[in-house]
C-alpha cells in the first residue's frame, strides 16, 4: 500500500507568484489527511484533483496566517458540496476560538460537524486513531505554540500473513521549528520527513531569531533520526540560489527533494 504525499504549498510568511504558505496532503487508501491549510489550499487540491469529501481530518501545526488562512474558504467550499461526514480538526487550543468565528458566522446552513480537539502535550501523544494510521502530535520549537504531526502505519494480521518482513509506513511533519534536542528521536526511523527550511546556512542568525531553521539543520533531523528521504520546503522569500539550498542538505543528508509546489511523493 502507498502513502502518496501532495505538496501543495512551499512559501513562508505569505504567497508569492509561484508558491503557495504552506500545506500538504497525505492520501492513505483514499482517505485524505490535510497538515496545514494556507491560503489557497482549495485551488491547489483541485489542481491535484483531490476530493474535498474525502479529508477525514485536518492537523494545523500553529496559529500563524500562512498556516490556516485557506481553512474558512476550504470549510465553506465543504458546506456547498454537501458534506456530511464529520470533519475532524487538530491544533493547538487557540484555534478553537478561530473554528468558533467561522462556525458563528459561516456554518449557518453547513450538513457536517467540525469535530475539534486541542492538541495540548509536552511530548509525542496520539490524537487520531483512523483505519489504516495512528496520527501523533509533538511539540516544536517555534515562538509560539506548534506541532509537528507523525503517521504511522496500522499494520494488521493481513499484512503480516502476506508479508511476515512487511514495513509499516510512516511520515512525520516537521512544521515552522528551531532545532531541539528531541527531534530526531520524536521522529526516529520515518520513511519520510518532511523538515522547514526556511534559511541557507549563511542567514543561521537570522533563522535563530525567527524560531526556524537552516536547510542544513533540516538535513542535521533527517540525519540523526534515520529517515528514509527528507523533503524541505517553507523558503524564505530571500532564498535566490536553490542549487546551493539543496547541496546544503545533501552534503548531510544525500536523499534530500526540494519540494515544489505540486509534487507529489509517493513511498
Ligand atoms: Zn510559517
Ligand atoms: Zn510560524
């Protein structure tokens, strides 16, 4: 079975003429499971031709604009299509005062419930159990409360009667985060990383100050928890040389993709 990963979004801060604030889509056995939602996160899935009716559940890393502003008009768009289905929605506790101005102002007429829970944890605790992936959240280390989001496999006795070597799959979201010395444990052993790279190396001061990372500190994760490929994305508008960002990774960490908005990575 493939886990299929579709970029949707790789700027920081804000949009610009080529890339969308960050999100992602992870599709496992049809259902869709969204990380973040910047703006414009709807176009992009009908670019990718994903079904709003199939996401089972959105996890919101933190509660920074280029990280939710596509949540209202992706809501909404679910409403019109007639969805039914609880949607279940993830992060920290303070976008439940953002899910309650849509829902006071917008939801009037909506068919489905927006099943929220605030993600609260010190450390790596699951929030979300579906039929085919455990989902867990972690703590990172950005200026304000956010989480970075795990996947794994459930592996079920069929697996193992067809394939007794069989490897559950998994994938970890790493979203706007310095460096800490848990990281690479909380994600130890995934088939694929998805790590910010919002700096080259030469701007570390700057990443610093601004709770981010380098691209070669994105690597530095990928290395330390045995990951099986590393895609970077969230790039400082700043960034001119992505020949120079993507040497930087792989000088560390060779299976390294750039992702670009669009890509999808299948694993
Ligand atoms: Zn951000
Ligand atoms: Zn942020």
């Amino acid at each position: 079975m493939n886990f299929t990963l579709t970029i949707m979004g790789t700027a920081s801060a804000m949009p610009i003429s080529d890339r969308n604030p960050s999100a992602q889509a992870l599709a496992v056995h049809g259902r869709l499971f969204l990380l973040d939602c910047g703006e414009g996160t709807q176009q992009q899935m009908r670019r990718a031709h994903l079904s709003f009716l199939k996401v089972e559940a959105i996890f919101i890393s933190h509660i920074h604009g280029d990280h939710l502003f596509g949540l209202f008009g992706l809501l909404n768009t679910m409403a019109m299509y007639g969805r039914t289905a609880d949607l279940y929605i993830y992060g920290p506790q303070a976008l439940g005062s953002v899910l309650n101005f849509y829902r006071s102002f917008f939801a009037d007429g909506s068919a489905y419930e927006i099943r929220f829970t605030a993600v609260d944890c010190k450390e790596p605790q699951v929030v979300h159990q579906s039929k085919w992936v455990t989902v867990s959240a972690f703590p990172l280390n950005h200026k304000i409360e956010c989480y970075g989001y795990r996947f794994d496999e459930i592996v079920t006795e069929r697996h193992w009667k067809e394939n007794p070597d069989y490897h559950p799959k998994s994938y970890a979201y790493c979203s706007d985060t310095a460096p800490f010395a848990q990281e690479a444990a909380w994600v130890k052993g995934v088939d694929l990383l998805y790590h910010e790279a919002t700096y080259p190396g030469e701007m570390a001061d700057k990443a610093a100050a601004r709770w981010h990372s380098t691209a070669g500190q994105a690597a530095q994760c990928a290395r330390d928890a045995g990951a099986g490929q590393l895609v970077v994305g969230h790039y400082s508008s700043r960034i001119t040389d992505f020949g120079a960002l993507a040497q930087e990774c792989r000088d560390i960490f060779p299976d390294t993709v750039l992702a670009q908005d669009g890509d999808i990575i299948e694993f």
